[in-house]
C-alpha cells in the first residue's frame, strides 16, 4: 500500500496558485445521468482535481485513501460516487427492511455533518436514497424514529452514532461504503477509541473512503489497519490562500486587541467578518462585548446546543449577524461562500489552522482578507507560521493602536523602534485621546 510520506501535508503553502487545469469533464467520469443533471444544477462546470481523480475509483469499488482539505470539492469527489453505486441497487419499496444503512459516513464535527447531509441530498435529488444525519446535543428521539423509517446514508459523528449502535437503534451489518472525513481532525479530537468502535460493528467486506489533510503515524497505522489496497490521490487546495487571500497582521497590546477589533469593524464598514479565538469562554465573552459595543455578534463553538449553533450560522449566512467568533474546532469545515474577512483575534497554537482559518476566505475565486492582530505574546506563534507558509506577512499599525509592549527581548534596532513608537505614543496621548469604542 503507498501512502503519503511521514509528515505529509496537503501542499497549500507553497507560494505558488496551484489549481490544476483539467479538461476532464463531469461526463467523462463515468457518472450517471442523474448524478449529471445535479451537478448541473450546482453550476459546476469543471470537475476539482480531487474529483477528477477520486471519482472513477470509487466508481470502480476502491478503497481510496484521499489527502485533501475542505475546499478542495472533497466532498463532491466522494459523494457523487458513492450515490451511483449505491442507486445501481437501489429499490423503491417502503418498507424499512428494504433500506438498511449501506454507506456511512463519519466526520469529526455536527457542522460538518450538516453540510456533508446537504450535499448528500443536493447530489441525490435525482435519486431514490434515504438519507439522515446523527450527532449529539439534540434530542435522540426523532434520529430513533428516523432510523426505524429506513435510510440508505448515515452521516454522522462518531460518539452519538455509537449510543445508538448500544441502544440497537441503528444496524450497521450492512454497510457496504465506509467514509472517514477529515481524519487527522477526528484523531485530534480523541475519536480514536470511537472509531475502532464503529470499525468493528461493520461487516469486514464493504468499501473504504478515507480523507484528510494530513497524514501523521497516527493516520498511517489507522488506515493500513482496516483499508484494503486503497489508491491515494493528493491535492491541494482548489483556492491556495496565499494567492487569493490578502494578509495582514496589526501589532497591537494584548488588552487592546478588542477595542481594534470593534474599530476595525465599524472604520471599515465591515459586513461579514469570522472572528477566531482560542477559547470557547474567550470567543464567548468576545462576541458579548462586540455585540454591546453595537455590532451584532455571535459565537458558535462546542459547549453551545446543535440548535443553538445552527441558528447562528443561519443568521450568520444571512448577513444578520455583522460577526461571528468561534473556535477552530467548531469553524472547522464552515462552508460560508465568499467570506469577505477573517480575524485571527488569536493566532493558533498549531500554525496549520491558520491556512484552514484564512481559507475560509478567498474562496470560489473571490478575494477575501485574513487579519491578524499580533500581540507581544503572539510573535513566536507569528514566527512559525511564517516559517510555514514562507512568506513575512505584512504588518501595518493602525493609529491609535500602536503596540507599547514589543517584547521581552527586542532586537537593538527594535528597541530604537520601540522608544520612537512610546515617543510618539507619548506625543498622540499628550494632543488627543484616542476614542473608546468600548464600553467599559
Ligand atoms: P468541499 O471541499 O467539499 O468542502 O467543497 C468546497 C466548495 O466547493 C463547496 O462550496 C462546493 O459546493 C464547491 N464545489 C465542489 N465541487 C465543485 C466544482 N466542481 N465546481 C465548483 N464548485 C465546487
């Protein structure tokens, strides 16, 4: 079996606009005519690299092991297959015993599962399938009653899929297509133990999908412990940001960062700005002093009811909520298109979700603006995305806002800089207050 190198990273950092130009077409693939018209119907004209590849071998009853990131098309490149081998024996009998759970499909978060579900029924319209999603944080009851109606598809995480399996809600004797979303997310995650778990109530002869952007030890062992001969396709990004999203750091004091944020907000008459922080309580607290700053704002991460999560999104997708901060956990694979601003109000600990969180703009081939505001504290996490993406990203200070702490250990030149910045810190406190656009 070959599998991407130890350490392997799905190439967005490269510096360099990676989209592959294919001349394969949806019809060239080996898609039915039904799977064609919803394509169709999507606007997509040209099939993404990863669906170009990943598409006849999983046509071809493969096990596919597919390095990808969200925004690739990923999941289109696993979709449209798995519908057409699951509809060439489908049947249209109502009865439930005729529609056991032949393809499941596990992903790391509810959001994810949400979107994978729509695109699941966006492909499909055309099709006879059932189709459900299970995840925690809502109620049991209504997924049991669905259950018992008889699906063909089950998107899921893994935890709640697991206490329906105990509560023998869900028979998974007859899953013919197994897909693992966003892998190396799932392991972060801890859902390891979880995933053996499902693995093992699973008939040993089906299919074996498996995605994810990186590819650790960890992924390796998993995939070479249950996947049979799979083909590997890489891809990077369909948008590599550094192309199409304009970076910017502000230097700025750590106890500023949110005065900066409002003011950026309101100067820049901004609409629809994702805010990323590092903590459920911080993004929490964040989104409850912008909004009484009067910028309507909302945070969306783990702690909060599925309910609650998806309205916020909702009002989020329809321009009612100016902001929304959430964690990288709970933003991971937010589909929200054209996301004109991303801030980074904390930089990551792991310089990788700083590509996935400034690739939530710029995509589909718009423009979009990732800015970071960079504390004294933040420079070493600065420095080795720096070092990642390879590029210095530009840094501008913003009047008013201009950091006074620089460092513990600033470079002499730097300490020059630094006592010219507190001279003229000094001399704009002296002429004018700076205005306060926090309520305190
Ligand atoms: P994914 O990587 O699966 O999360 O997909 C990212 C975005 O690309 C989604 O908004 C899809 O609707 C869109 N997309 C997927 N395939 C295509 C395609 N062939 N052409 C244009 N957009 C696509």
């Amino acid at each position: 079996m070959r599998l991407p190198e130890p350490g392997w990273k799905a190439r967005p950092f490269t510096g360099r606009f990676q989209e592959i130009v294919i001349d394969t077409s949806f019809r060239d693939l080996g898609l039915s005519a039904e799977l064609l018209r919803a394509v169709a119907e999507q606007n997509y004209t040209v099939p993404t690299p990863i669906q170009a590849q990943a598409i006849p071998i999983v046509l071809a009853g493969r096990d596919l092991l597919g390095a990808a990131q969200t925004g690739t098309g990923k999941t289109a490149g696993f979709t449209l297959p798995m519908l057409q081998r699951l509809a060439a024996k489908s049947n249209a009998s109502a009865s439930p015993a005729r529609h056991p759970v032949r393809a499941l499909v596990l992903v790391p978060t509810r959001e994810l599962a949400a979107q994978v579900l729509d695109s699941v029924r966006n492909y499909g319209r055309h099709l006879r399938l059932g189709s459900t999603v299970i995840f925690g944080g809502v109620s049991f009851g209504p997924q049991v009653d669905t259950l018992r109606r008889g699906v063909d598809i089950v998107v899921a995480t893994p935890g709640r899929l697991l206490d329906h399996a105990h509560e023998k809600t869900i028979d998974l004797r007859h899953v013919e297509i197994l897909v693992l979303d966003e892998a190396d997310r799932m392991l972060d995650m801890g859902f390891l133990p979880d995933i053996r778990r499902v693995l093992a109530l699973l008939p040993a002869k089906r299919q074996n999908l498996l995605f994810s952007a990186t590819f650790p030890d960890a992924i390796r062992k998993l995939a070479a412990s249950f996947m049979h001969d799979p083909a590997t396709v890489e891809t990077a990004r369909r948008n590599a940001p550094i192309e199409l999203v304009a970076q910017v750091v502000h230097p700025v004091d750590k106890d500023r960062k949110r005065d900066l944020l409002a003011h950026l907000v309101q100067t820049n008459d901004w609409s629809q700005v994702l805010v990323f922080t590092k903590t459920k309580h911080g993004a929490n607290r964040l989104a409850e002093q912008l909004h009484r700053a009067g910028i309507e704002s909302d945070a969306i991460h783990g702690n909060k009811a599925q309910n609650a999560r998806t309205r916020t999104l909702k009002r989020f997708k329809d321009n009612e909520l100016r902001v929304l901060v959430a964690t990288d956990i709970a933003a991971r694979g937010l589909d929200i298109e054209s996301l004109p601003h991303v801030v980074n109000y904390d930089l990551p600990n792991v310089p990788e979700d700083y590509v996935h969180r400034i690739g939530r703009t710029g995509r589909a081939g718009a423009t979009g603006e990732a800015v970071s505001l960079v504390s004294a504290e933040d420079r070493p996490l600065l420095q080795a995305i720096e070092r990642l993406i390879q590029r210095k990203i530009e840094q501008r200070v913003i009047s008013g806002f201009e950091p006074t702490n620089l460092g513990a250990r600033p470079q002499p030149q730097r300490q020059q800089q630094q006592r010219k910045g507190r001279q003229t810190q000094h001399a704009q406190r002296t002429q004018r207050q700076p205005q306060r656009v926090w309520p305190r």
